[in-house]
C-alpha cells in the first residue's frame, strides 16, 4: 500500500477530530482551521515521501503532544479539558465576546 494509508488515517482524523471538537472552535476564524489542516496534512503528506509510512508518526506525536499541552493549560487556568466549562472563563481565555 502506498500514499493511500496516510490519506485514508487523515481522512479519519480530520472528520473525528472536526466532529468530536467543532463546539470547542465556534468562534475560531475558518482561515485558522483551514491553516490548521493544511499543516497537519501537508506535513504528513510531505514526511510520506522522505521516511515513508513513519510519517504517520507525525500525527500521532502532535496529538499526543497537543493533548498533553491542552490538558496542562486548561487545568492551570481552571478549565474542564473536556468539558471546556465554565464556558464564560473558556471564551475569556480565548479571547471571544461571550454573549448572554
């Protein structure tokens, strides 16, 4: 199998992640996202061609890594990582108007 398993992983991570974490994005830009995407898949595409299927380690470090980042910087800041409540202190933190 050649390029096909690293589109097929990105496919399922990109429709996942967007399904399981869109409510967490509501105000981010879609330029943001799109940018977002474009790393993540260009970055793996672009390791495909230089170290083969390992390129898949790719995602699965900057997840990881991620992950590990957002849980850290939610619990300082007294944020639920999963829940992202309490939602006023979560779009605070963000940046975002919160509207009532």
């Amino acid at each position: 199998m050649g390029i096909e398993l690293e589109l097929i992983v990105l496919l399922v991570v990109q429709t996942l992640g967007t399904s399981f974490f869109a409510i967490f994005e509501v105000e981010t830009p879609g330029w943001r996202k799109a940018l977002k995407w474009a790393i993540i898949s260009g970055g793996t595409l672009g390791l495909y061609f230089v170290v083969g299927h390992w390129a898949l380690l790719f995602i699965a470090f900057f997840g990881v890594l991620g992950g590990t980042g957002h849980v850290f910087y939610c619990r300082k800041h007294a944020i639920h990582p999963l829940h992202a409540t309490p939602r006023r202190k979560y779009y605070e933190l963000r940046g975002w108007t919160w509207l009532e």
